[in-house]
C-alpha cells in the first residue's frame, strides 16, 4: 500500500501530471485537510443518514424475507435466482423508473440503499438457514419442538455467522447505493458533490470526496464486525 | 426356569419406512417387527445402512413410518401427527455426533430439554448438577462445546438425553467417535447408570463385541432392505464387567452374531 502511494507521489510529480487529471497524493490529503470540514463533511452527512437509514431497514427485512423463503425447499428454487437477478441489476438504472412514483425525494435515495444491499443479505441468511445439520434439528423435534420454536431457537442461531458476512457484504453495497442515489438522484449528498467536482475537473476534491466515503464505509464495516463480536460470543 | 411373559413396553408392528428421494424410492425397513420390555437393555445390531438408526428415530417420533403401528406403553402412534409433548419426555435420544449446540455453554446444553419440555423442579435442576458431576464435567459447565475434548462432548450428550429422567434412552452409535479404551469405559458406566435407575435402554451398534458387552437382547439386522434377522438374548444377568469379555461364552455368543450379520456387500454401502 506504501509502495503503491509512493509510486503515485514519485511518477505524478518525475512526469509533471497536470493535477486536474491526476493529482499527487498529498494534493489530495491537503484537499482532503482543507475541504473535509467546509465541503465534504455536510454532503457526506446528508448521504450518511440515507445511508444508515436505508441499512438499518435492509437488514431486518433482508433477514425476514430470507426467513420467508427458507421454510419451503419451492420458495428457496423461486427465490434464488431473482435475488440474483437483483443483484446484477445496477440500482441506479430503476431510479428512473421508480422517480415518477416517489419523485425526487431523499425517500428515493433511501430506497435505493434498500434495493441495493437487501439482495446480499437475503442471500446469504437463506444459505445460512438452509444448511443446519439435520442432526441438530432432530434433536429439537425428539423434545417435541414447534417448527417455529427450532427456526428461532436453532436454524437463526446456527445461521448467525452467515447472516453476518451478508450484513458485512451489506455494509458495502449500502455505501454504493447511498453514492448512486446521490449521483442518480442529484439533490446533495456526496454523490452529487462528487459529481460536480469532476464537472469542474476540481479532481483533488473527487478523490477527498471518494477518500471520505471509502473511510465511511470502513468504520460502518467495522462496527458490523465489532458487533458480530460480541454476539456470536461462543467462537 | 419359568418366566411370565410380560406385556411388552414398545412394539413395532409391520412397519415399513421408504425415503423418496428425487430419483429414487430407498427402503429403510422392510417389515419389521421387534417387541421391549420395560427395563431392558436392547441392542440393535448391523452393517451400516440396514436401517437400526431408522428404528430409533421412528420410536422418537422424529420420523413417521410409511406403514405399520408404533406403540409404547399402550399408547399407539399417529402416523399423520406428531406425539403430544408429554408423552415424548418420556425419551431421550442420544446422536451420533455429540450434537451440541455451539452457542449454548455446557450447562445450557444440558438443561435445555428441561427448557423445551417446560420442566422446571428444583429436583431436575439438581439432578442435572448430579449429572455434570458423574461425568466430571462440573469444572466446565461454564465453557463452550468449542472448548471441550471429544470424550466430554459424547458425555455431555448422553447426560443431556437423561435430564429430564426419561423412561426409554435411545442411543444411536452412541461412542462410535471415541476409541477403544474410553468407549468400553463409557459402555461400563452406562451399565451402572442402567442398573441404578432402571431406564428401558435401546442401543444401535455395529460393533458386535460392544453389543454383547452391555446387551441383554440382540437384534440382527441386514440390509436392502433393512430388516431383523435374528433375536439373541445375552445370558450374563445384569452384574456385568469389562470380565465378560474374557469369557468362553463372550466370544461364543461374538461368533454368532458376525455369522448372523453375514457378509457384508460392500458395494451397497453408501
């Protein structure tokens, strides 16, 4: 990663690169230093709340969806591959369709997040709750367990680890669909900010602004691995 | 000497079991019919796959039957509707595999049947710490399965299926992980559990020196498809040793049972 940067700071200065095409790395920290506060900081706060809000209910609906579709071998062939077909699909390119519907508003930035990260975490909690040992459901059913008491008490617990790689994978997309909103949509938000700082060719402020959302996304990572943590203690 | 035939504690009636799968119908059990007394030791022997687990999981109503009556103590199963709460506490089941659940901490393991089956006496709690303490597992009730050894895991599984104090234990390869030395051990001290407490035992093996050592009966079964062949009752009483094994009759009654399992056709084990 040092080396990588070095390089960069070294051949953008030895080959005079004009800095509207590709600044040096310490035109971008200075950028970075200077227009965090003043510029960044309140663009990538009205994308932050979209952001979190739209997370925060992908994931509950994501886990509930995935529950859904668990409980028949039928819905799990139906559903599959239409949360892949979502996934594929570019969020950014339904927000035309959807805009006529909802108009320009930060709901619709919100939904995209939704549309965006819910696919991954579907996908991976159904996995999860398609492959508990059969063993272990048998148990519950020689004590006479209600199907319902062996989903909550043992399918959801033993599928954790892989509802939380979908949550950590969701982390990521959400950051994605929070950014194609913003670009999409217009209206503020870092994605916009971006977007007109390349119009400008303002390049340093493109990368402080990527910079930014990248770091974002790191710490949203990591409070979902922190939490993780401390759930699924007995690892 | 004369015995009086004694109503039988669990009987399986022509029962018949098919698992149908996407391309093909496989037949678990083929008529079977096989009758325990209450307080037994029955073993259950055979080549892998000829349906001895099966039988367990039939009695445990974890599975249903595609034809034929399961009844235990009078009460006959319904083939479309699982058994009431109640009547299955009366069982216990022991896996394979330890089968522990790695969120649970030992002591959580544990009580869980009690848990399920809403038992919540200070008595059952307190036999529960018996328990723990019988199998040398009290310094650990506190640890994750993660962090215990094998031979506590298996122990922990069969504790875990006679907290609730069930009157018929089912225990499907029970040691089959463990080696040598420590599944004799083992075998030794599910006798005197059995001695003491006097619990109607059906144990799946397909070790034919483990079956003699702890069974009063022996079934035989075969494979494709499964079925009973033959009914060997073990004639060493109820005082048994690891000095059995020694024994002109243990290796008699060993050569009988491998004759009666007979070869085993490879090709056909999955």
């Amino acid at each position: 990663m040092i080396i990588i940067l070095l390089l960069w700071e070294i051949s953008t200065i030895a080959f005079h690169v004009d800095s509207k095409v590709l600044p040096s790395f310490t035109d971008i920290l200075s950028a970075f230093q200077n227009k965090f506060i003043p510029i960044i900081l309140p663009d990538l706060l009205i994308t932050m709340k979209n952001l979190v809000l739209g997370y925060v209910i992908a994931v509950p609906l994501g886990i509930l969806i995935a529950a859904i579709c668990a409980q028949s071998q039928t819905l799990v062939k139906i559903a599959t591959p239409l949360i892949i077909m979502t996934l594929v699909t570019p969020v950014i390119i339904i927000v035309p369709i959807l805009i006529p519907f909802i108009g320009f508003d930060a709901k619709i930035k919100v939904l995209v997040v939704i549309l965006q990260t819910a696919p991954i975490i579907i996908l991976n909690s159904l996995v999860g709750f398609t492959n508990v040992k059969q063993e272990k459901l048998d148990l519950m059913k020689s004590y006479g367990a209600s199907r319902f008491e062996i989903f909550r008490k043992i399918t959801f617990m033993d599928a954790l680890p892989r509802v939380f790689a979908g949550l950590e994978l969701g982390c990521i997309l959400s950051t994605i669909g929070a950014v194609s909103g913003d670009i999409a949509v217009g209206d503020g938000g870092i994605g916009t900010r971006i977007q007109m700082a390349a119009s400008t060719l303002a390049t340093d402020t493109v990368f402080a602004s990527i910079l930014s959302t990248c770091l974002l996304a790191i710490i949203l990572f990591q409070v979902v691995v922190w939490i993780e943590r401390n759930v699924i203690a007995w690892k | 000497m004369e015995m009086t035939k004694t109503k039988p504690f669990i009987t399986l009636e022509h029962v018949n079991k098919e698992f149908v799968t996407k391309n093909k119908t496989t037949r678990a059990l083929s008529d079977v019919s096989l009758e325990v007394s209450k307080g037994e030791f029955l073993v259950i022997v055979g080549a892998s796959g000829c349906g001895k687990s099966t039988i367990i999981r039939l009695i445990d109503d974890i599975i249903k039957p595609t034809s034929g009556t399961i009844q235990v103590d009078g009460f006959e199963y319904d083939n479309t509707k699982p058994i009431s709460k109640d009547f299955i506490s009366r069982m216990g089941f022991v896996f394979q595999i330890p089968n522990l659940y790695p969120w649970l901490t030992v002591r959580e393991n544990l009580l869980l049947p009690l848990k399920l089956l809403n038992i919540n006496t200070k008595e059952h709690v307190e036999y529960a710490e018996y328990l723990l303490d019988m199998v040398h597992l009290q310094n650990y009730a506190g640890a994750y399965p993660n962090e215990i050894s094998g031979g506590m895991a298996q122990r922990l599984g069969v504790i875990r299926a006679m907290v609730h104090k069930p009157e018929i234990l089912m225990m499907d390869e029970p040691y089959g992980a463990l080696d040598e030395l420590t599944r004799e051990q083992m075998d030794i001290e599910l006798l005197d559990l059995w001695k003491q407490l006097g619990t109607t035992i059906i144990f799946i093996t397909h070790d034919v020196e483990e079956a003699v050592l702890v069974g009063s009966r022996i079934y035989v079964m075969k494979s494709d498809p499964g079925r009973i062949v033959a009914d060997v009752p073990i004639e060493f009483g109820t005082n048994r040793t690891i000095n059995n094994k020694f024994t002109h009759q243990f290796s008699v009654y060993c050569d009988q049972i491998t004759e009666l399992i007979g070869e085993i056709d490879l090709s056909k084990i999955k």
